[in-house]
C-alpha cells in the first residue's frame, strides 16, 4: 500500500507541475499577445533608446514564451557611427530570456521573408564622405548626425544569432551599393557592441540576383546567380573597413554574373600596385577563398566584350576573357587573353599596339592581400605578344634614357614575343621589326629597314647579373633623310650582344635603395627609361657597319673630321648608370676606311680604337684611328695624288654626350710615319700659269707629326725628292729637294697654319742642255722662311717673308745660256757670281703670284724683283746692277724692254699692281 500511495504523490505533483505551466501558457497567450497586439507596447518599447533604436509591427504573437512570430515588422537604430533599418513582411525566431538580465541577446531559429536592409555611416571626422553622401540610404525616421568617439564599456551587449533563415525577396542598400535577390540563405552572427569583433557565416546561400546599382544609376551588374557559403572570421570593424576587410573574408560560392564593371577583378591582383582592371562582361564559376588567399578549387571565367587593364599607366583595352584558378601546388594562375585589343602609353592618345593576341598573366602563392612584407617569392607576372602591329615606333622613346644616342623618331612595324618578372628575377625574349624605322642618331636623321631583338636572362638580381648573348640590332637599307632630297646612297648596321653581365639595377642604386631586390617595389618608383638610366655591367658585343658616319658624335666637326666606309666591330663595353663607363675598348676594322681630315681625304685598310678611359656625367674617350697602304688625295680632287701612306690620328674627347654633334674641343695628334708622293707636278696646281718655274715631275717621300688644337697647330712635315725635275722657261733641270715644313701656330679650322721657321733646299741642281751643262754634287740652296702664313685649302693663300742662300748663280746660268737665240758670252760671264744671298716677299692668292719686292745679292752683282703672275698675264720690274751699271729690265704680258737711263729710280718708283706703298 506505501508503494501505492507514494506512486499517486509523484503523479500529483506532475499534474500539479502541468497545471502550472498551462496557467504559465495561458498568462502568456493572454498577456503577452495581448500587448503585443496593444499600439502601447510598441510605444513603450520605442520610448526605452528612442536614439539607439525604434520597432514597429502590423501584427505579432508568441505561442509559448521565448518565441515570437512578426508580420509587416520594421526596425531601425543608430550605434555612434552606423545607421540601419530593417523592414520584412514576416519573421519569427527564438530568445533567450534569462541571458538579457546579463546583456546576452541570444537569438535563434529565426525566419525572416521579404526582407529589406539598409545602412549608412555618420559622418565621421575620420573619413570624408562628401562624394559619396549622396547615394547613400535614407534611415526612416531618423536624422543624420555627426558620428560620436567610441566609449569601450565594461559590460557591452553581446549579440549571437544562430539558425537564421532568409528567403524570399531581398532588397538591399549598404553605403553607396544596392541591389536586389531573391532566393534563400541560412545565418549565424556574432556580435559584441562597441565596435566588435563581429563573426558572420551565411551558408546554404541560393540567390538570383538582380540589378545591382552604385553611385546612384551606375550598374554594377543586371543579373546573375549565387550559391555557396560566405561570412568573416572575427574581426573589429571599426579598425578594418574597405579592401582590409578581406582578411577576414570567406567564401565558397558559385557565381554567374552578367558585370557592368569588372573591377571586382582588382581583388585576385595579388597587391599589386599599379595594375587595376575595368571593363563589362560575363563571370560564372566558383570561387573558394578564406582571409585574404585564394583557395584550391578556385575557378572563375570572364567573358569580356569590353576588358581594360591598366599596367603602371599602359592601358591595354579590347576583347578578352579573364581566367582565375589555383593550379595543383594552390599557387594562383590570374590570365587576361585578348583578342582585337590596343595598347594606349600614360600621357598620350594614341595607340602604341594593336592587333590579335595577347595574354597577361598574374601569378603566385595565392595571398591576394596588401602585405607589409616583401612580396611572396613565388609572385610573377608575365606578357605574350603575337605579332601585333606598331603604329609609331617614336611612342617607344620613353623607355629609353634621355641619354642614349639612338632616338627613335617615327615608323611602324611588328612586336612579337614574351616577358616575365618575378619578385628577384626577370626574363624577356622580344623582337620588333620595321621597314620604316625612321631613327636618329646625334643629328644624323635617317630611315631604315629594322630587326631587333632583345634577349635577356637573369634568374636571381641578387646574386648575378644577366646575360644578352642573342640579342641584335640589325639595319639595312638606311638611308639620310633630308628635306627635298632622298639620296641614293644607302648603309647597313648589325649589332650582336655575345656575352654578357649586366645588371638592371647598378650598385650605387642597391647601396641607395632599401628595396632595389625587389622588383615590384621598384617599379612602383621607377620607370623603364629610369631602370635602364641606372643599368651597368659588361657586355662584349660584335658588329658589322656599312657607314662610319656615326663616329661624328665623337668627332663632331673638329678638323673638319669625317670618317668613311665599313668595318667590322669587335670589343667589350662596361656601362656605369646606363653609358660606357672606363674599361669600354671596342675596335673597328675595314678594309676599305676613309678618314677626312683638314682639306685632305686617306682611304685604305686601317682600324679605329675607341676606349673609355673616365667618366662623369659624360664620358671622356680616346679615339685612335690607323691607316696603312692608303691613298690621299684634296677632297676636291678624285684621284689620289700620294701613295703608301701609313697615318695616324689620336685624340683624348672629352664630355661626349653620345646624343648630337656638338662642336668638340680637343687636340688631335696627326702622324704620317711614311708616304709617297707620285708626281711633284701636282703642286703645279697651287702655281700660276706663268709661273717661271714649275714641277715637271719626281717622286718623293712624306713624313709628318703634327698636333692640332682648336686655335693653335704645332709639329713638323718634311717632304725629301731626289732627282725632282723642274721646268724653267721651257728647259728641265733636275735637282734633290727636301722641304722641311714647322708649324708654329695656327686655327686649324680654318686652314690657317703659320710656316715660320719652315726652309726648303735644293742639292744637286743638275742642267742639261746644248749649249751648256751643270753637274756639281756640292751646290746648294736653301729657302728659309723669316714669316709665313698659308690658308691651306684650293685655291691655296700664301703670304710670306723668306730668306734665300745659294752657293752660286751657275745653275741659272746654264738655263740662261741655253735660251734660244745668241747669248754672249761676256754676259754669261757677269751673271756667274758665287754666296748668293737674298730676302723678299712673296703672295699667293687664288694662283695669283704676287712678289711685292725682292733682293739678291753677291760681290759684284745686285738684283732686284717686283712682279706679278695670274692666268690673266703677268707683269713686273728687274732691276740688275753690276758694279756701276744698272738696267732696267720691264717685262709686260711676255714682252720685254730694257731701259738704262735711270734705272734704279724707275724701279724704286715702280709698284706692282694692286699692291700700296707700305706693301
């Protein structure tokens, strides 16, 4: 009976525990719906924060406590620096009553329908959202205020909802960004007031979405689809807002898009700066990624009918597709391919590309997000061309120094090939090609067919330098481009890069830059022109050219300098910041070289050495150029007038700027070891034709060291002859000549020398003839210039004071005698004197022969000359005195008079023709 009775006790107490909590329901049904469905209950809930948040609903009810179903609801609120407002047409969910007490809000097995969300910023001291203002929500029933300083509490609200369920129609407006979707999604959030962290995961995501807006009418896209899962990790939003966000993101969605901007592509750009995208077309695919790295399973397409992509201010614009994956080591592969596209340079309006193919590519270790530390190892990005078409190779400028010789002006052509960079190694395989390359060098313009091609290697910048070998320069059919004038004449180039050390980056630029090891880093300071500015190393180099006119830009007109021909180049160049730096020695060989120097061309086999022997901001070059087995003649002339000829022209140039032909200062030292002169006759030219004596023929030997400076000329020449024939009056005589010839100033430029100091001898005079003949091994003459100035150059202008010195007068005795006609033999007999000496004063102008006054004299004879020699007729006064008689002998056109009667008056009197009486 006890079992009994104790078994109807418990029983009791679990009707009595049922009754309770039916009362419980009941009280609740009555009084809580019942407020629920009471204006005033809304009223007093509104009244408790009216500035943090206000509720309002058409219906509501709660079938047991804890749980409440709305219909038609809407709520809105304002934190210190957000404003939100939410409105659905029904919601239910469940809360834990007790945790309130303790500032817990725990809400679960929520459902909400037709749901519309929006939120806004305060305006914020921090941030400036004056541009963005006006596309921002409007917050029913709230003004906009200034947003206030967080103030940390020591018991902030905590927010957690788990299980909620959004379906329906779904209408958003966050920011500047709207949009709708309509489709199903299942969240849980996590929230602590005053400013975090927040936790958001919303999974089971099935949405199709539709148009999309930001900034007012800009759409982002009009439909598209999603499925997946995304959220955040923990994180505080107010110290991680825009692109720092994603550090926190994850994502496993499928997504097809139809994007009225591509911009969203930025975000798969591995921090890269400099690089963005833009453009409209088509995304589906999936895309797996969890706080700020791109995950494997990764795999989006973009179908691009408008793709831009912007490279350090290059835009490449056209038609393309995008491809974004993770390959099998979860490195991630970002791929622009373009079809149609041009390519427009910073600056400018005007296409520098175009044509069908290329692909851009953006890889490494999948972190996408701005780091503090050097890029990853494994970043890299890489171009392809396929042969597109350049319209103006002169857009191609900008990447090369401002120093370099070669400019490119103008001309189209081809660019094909490929390049790579990655953090600390580079890599390029490029050609370009031209039949109208219109270049300059200094201020040599020319047009030209063009092949290049530029292959560089260099896998670590921190341990090496790179190598060239492969790449070239070629140019054939160039030609000078002058207005009006199209020459005939056309040279060729090749240059050819062998081995090769050469550093992009210099040591002086490591040693000044923190970051130069990294190549991302740098070009976010540096351009191309800049890098290759601050470019060093070695490189040997081989070359063929069809014209050495280049060299004018060590030259420049010096000396009237020029030289000519092809050669073939060998040698090894040391650049420092980009130019040739002490160490550069190339050589040039040909074997046919012509070099121009003063009045005067060389042509023969011969070699020219360059070397670089300082620097500074421009080099300083020792030019050496050497001539054997040549040939010299007078540019005006066409046929070489010297034979044999070994010469030599050294010169140290200073301050050579490699880009035009700026006049050089600089002294050149020219040797003639050894030459040979065909025929004396060619002095004949220089001579009147009337003149009394003249070459008729003889070889002779040349030797010559000669210095020449901008305003000065100092050195020797000396021209020896044996058994040079020489005409006088009609007869030949033949004699040993030796012309030593100083130079002992001068203006080189313009082909002023000053000869004082210079004498010429005659030994072994020989006369044959007829009547009489002379032989003497002993005889001697000798002119000694006392001043002497010559502009050396056709016509030739001389201007000089000499001094003659002769044994004895028999030579011209001789040739006296052998005159046609009778010829006493007293007469002959006065004329023999011996210690000949005279002075006098002799020019020549344009084969103008003037002697203003000269004098010899001997024991018993006196002689005095006044004449005058041109093409046109000659004329002149002789006046001879032996002992007391004196004779005056006028000679007019070849006419002669003589005169005795005051005699040495008439010839004082007498002036040569355009010559004054001071002359």
């Amino acid at each position: 009976m006890t079992g009994v009775k104790k078994s109807r006790t418990a029983f009791q107490w679990l009707m009595i525990a049922i009754k309770v909590l039916l009362l419980i329901e009941l009280g609740w049904l009555l009084v809580v719906n019942g407020l629920l469905h009471l204006p005033m209950t809304q009223t007093v809930i509104n009244a408790i924060r009216p500035d943090k948040f206000t509720v309002r609903w058409e219906q509501a009810w709660s079938w047991y406590p804890g749980r409440v179903w709305l219909a038609d609801a809407s709520a809105s609120g304002s934190s210190r620096r957000q404003m939100w407002q939410v409105d659905v047409d029904s919601v239910s969910g469940s809360i834990a009553l007790l945790p309130l007490l303790l500032k817990r809000v725990w809400i679960s097995d929520v459902s909400g329908v037709n749901i519309e969300y929006r939120q806004r910023p305060r305006p914020s001291t921090e941030r400036d959202y004056s541009r963005e203002e006006p596309f921002f929500p409007d917050i029913e029933g709230r003004k906009v205020e200034p947003a206030l300083p967080l103030v940390p509490k020591r018991w902030p609200w905590r927010v957690a909802i788990e299980d909620l369920r959004v379906s329906g129609h779904m209408v958003y407006w966050i920011y500047q960004i709207r949009g709708e979707a309509v489709g199903s999604a299942l969240v849980d959030l996590e929230y602590r007031g005053g400013g975090g962290p927040l936790e958001l995961d919303v999974r089971d995501t099935r949405l199709d979405l539709g148009p999309h807006w930001i900034n007012g009418d800009r759409q982002v896209f009009p439909s598209g689809q999603a499925s997946g899962r995304f959220g955040f990790a923990p994180f505080r939003p107010r110290d991680n807002r825009g692109w720092s966000m994603l550090e926190f993101m994850l994502a496993d969605l499928v997504v097809d898009f139809e994007l009225d901007s591509l911009q969203f592509i930025n975000a798969f750009l591995l921090d890269l700066e400099g690089v963005g995208v833009d453009g409209r077309g088509r995304v589906n695919g999936r895309v797996n990624f969890a706080q700020g790295e791109i995950l494997s399973g990764t795999e989006l397409e973009v179908e691009a009918g408008r793709l831009s992509l912007d490279v350090h201010g290059h835009r490449i614009e056209g038609e393309g597709e995008v491809d974004v994956g993770t390959d099998t080591g979860g490195e991630l592969n970002l791929v622009f391919r373009y079809g149609a596209l041009q390519v427009v340079p910073p600056g400018v309006n005007e296409a520098m590309l175009t044509g069908d193919g290329l692909v851009f590519r953006v890889g490494g270790d999948a972190f996408i997000l701005p780091r503090e530390r050097p890029s990853s190892e494994q970043r890299e990005i890489s171009i392809a061309v396929r042969q597109l078409s350049v319209p103006n190779l002169a857009l191609y400028q900008r990447y090369l120094p401002s120093k370099w010789p070669l400019a490119l002006l103008g001309g189209e052509g081809t660019l094909a090939g490929t390049a790579r960079m990655a953090r600390n190694s580079y890599q390029a395989d490029l050609s370009l090609v031209s039949d109208n390359a219109e270049m300059a060098t200094g201020d040599y313009h020319f047009v030209t067919d063009l092949e290049a091609a530029l292959n560089v290697s260099n896998p670590s910048i921190a341990d090496g330098g790179s190598r060239l070998d492969g790449s070239y320069v070629h140019l054939s059919n160039a030609r000078l481009k002058r207005e009006g004038l199209e020459p005939p004449e056309t040279w060729s180039a090749r240059l050819d890069i062998g081995d090769a050390n050469y550093h992009l980056l210099s040591r002086a630029y490591k040693s000044e830059h923190a970051d130069a090891l990294d190549l991302f880093e740098v070009l976010r300071e540096e351009n191309i022109s800049g890098l290759l500015a601050e470019s060093g190393g070695r490189v040997e180099l081989e070359a063929e050219v069809s014209s050495l006119g280049w060299l004018a830009i060590f030259l420049g007109e010096a000396y009237r300098t020029r030289v000519e021909g092809s050669a073939r180049v060998a040698g090894v160049a040391f650049l420092e910041r980009g130019l040739p730096a002490p160490g550069t020695d190339v050589l040039l060989t040909s074997n046919l070289l012509g070099v121009n120097l003063l009045d005067y061309s060389a042509q023969g086999e011969g070699a020219i050495q360059l070397s670089v022997i300082a620097d500074g901001g421009a080099s300083d070059w020792h030019f050496a150029a050497k001539l054997w087995s040549a040939g010299m003649r007078r540019l005006a002339d066409t046929d070489f007038f010297m034979r044999d000829v070994t010469m030599s022209l050294e010169a140290l140039i200073t301050d050579v700027s490699m880009q035009t032909r700026t006049p050089r200062n600089f002294s050149l030292d020219f040797r003639i070891p050894t030459a040979r002169l065909d025929d004396m006759a060619v002095f004949n030219t220089h001579l009147p034709a009337e003149s009394p004596l003249r070459f008729g023929g003889g070889e002779a030997r040349l030797e010559a060291e000669i210095l020449l400076q901008p305003q000065d000329a100092t050195g020797w020449l000396r021209l020896v002859s044996e058994n040079v024939e020489l005409d006088g009056q009609g007869q030949s005589l033949r004699a040993d000549l030796a012309a030593d010839i100083a130079l002992a100033g001068g203006v080189p430029t313009d082909m002023v020398f000053d000869l004082e100091g210079s004498e010429v001898r005659l030994d072994r005079v020989r006369v044959a003839g007829e009547k009489k003949a002379f032989d003497d091994a002993v005889w001697s003459a000798s002119l000694l210039l006392t001043r002497g100035e010559t502009v050396f150059r056709q016509p030739m202008q001389l201007e000089l004071e000499a001094r003659l010195v002769a044994s004895d007068s028999r030579p011209l005795v001789a040739l006296f005698q052998n005159q046609p006609g009778w010829r006493p033999n007293f007469l002959a007999n006065a004329m023999t004197v011996e210690d000949i000496e005279g002075q006098g004063t002799l020019k020549l102008n344009d084969r103008r022969l003037v002697v203003p006054e000269a004098w010899l004299t001997s024991d018993n004879i006196q002689a005095g000359i006044k004449a005058m020699l041109e093409p046109g007729g000659n004329e002149g006064r002789v006046y001879l005195r032996y002992r007391d008689l004196g004779m005056l002998l006028k000679l007019r056109d070849g006419g002669r008079n003589i005169d005795i009667i005051r005699a040495r008056s008439k010839y004082d009197a007498y002036r040569v023709p355009g010559q004054s009486s001071g002359q």
